[in-house]
C-alpha cells in the first residue's frame, strides 16, 4: 500500500470580550469584539439559549465587531463567537463565554447591527 499524506488545519478557538466590560445600563451602546487567532472568512455570533447572527467578511481581518445600539433587557445574556477560515475547512471551537449584565430600566427603540 502506498503511503497516504494527511493534511491537519488547527483551527483554535477565538476569543470575546465586552466593551464596555461592565456597569453597562439598558440604553447604552454595547460592542462585542471576537478576536481571531487566524485571519477568519466568516465569523458567528451566539447568545446562549437564543439566536446566532452570521458576518461575512468582505476581507480577512483578526477580529469582528458586532454592535448593540441602545441595548435592551433581551439583550443581556451569555455570548460566543466562531469563525471558519473558509467552507473547505472546519469551524473552530466557540469562544469562552462572556456575559452581558444590563442595569437599569428599558427606554426607547434599540437594535443590534
């Protein structure tokens, strides 16, 4: 039998962060950074028991934003990211968990982009 080549791509696990990180108060503007130990293609975006949001990127960067406008209750939560290099090759793990903790009383419209 002739000897057979196998090609392994790491893929490690990004990481998230919150800023601000903490005495974030319903209403204020909230980014949430997935820092990419490779230069990624495609980036999600999880919240614990609720959606995912999907990023194409029209280059390859090390690291995505995403950005709440005037946050509401909903929007407090545990959250992760991934990414995938490209679709040939695996996702990476998901991120170690980060939380949002909102204080405060809910006003006006808000969203998330």
């Amino acid at each position: 039998m002739a000897p057979m080549a196998v090609a392994l791509i790491l893929v490690p696990p990004p990481s998230l962060s919150l800023h601000p990180s903490q005495g974030v108060s319903v209403g204020d503007n909230v980014t949430l950074r997935c820092h990419l130990p490779r230069m990624a293609a495609w980036v999600w975006l999880y919240q614990q028991g609720g959606w995912s949001y999907y990023k194409g990127k029209e280059k390859e960067q090390n690291a995505s934003e995403f950005f709440f406008f005037s946050t509401k209750r909903e929007h407090a939560g545990r959250y992760q990211c991934q990414y995938r290099l490209s679709w040939s090759v695996g996702a990476s793990e998901k991120s170690v968990p980060v939380e949002l903790v909102l204080t405060g009383e809910e006003t006006g419209d808000s969203g998330w982009r």
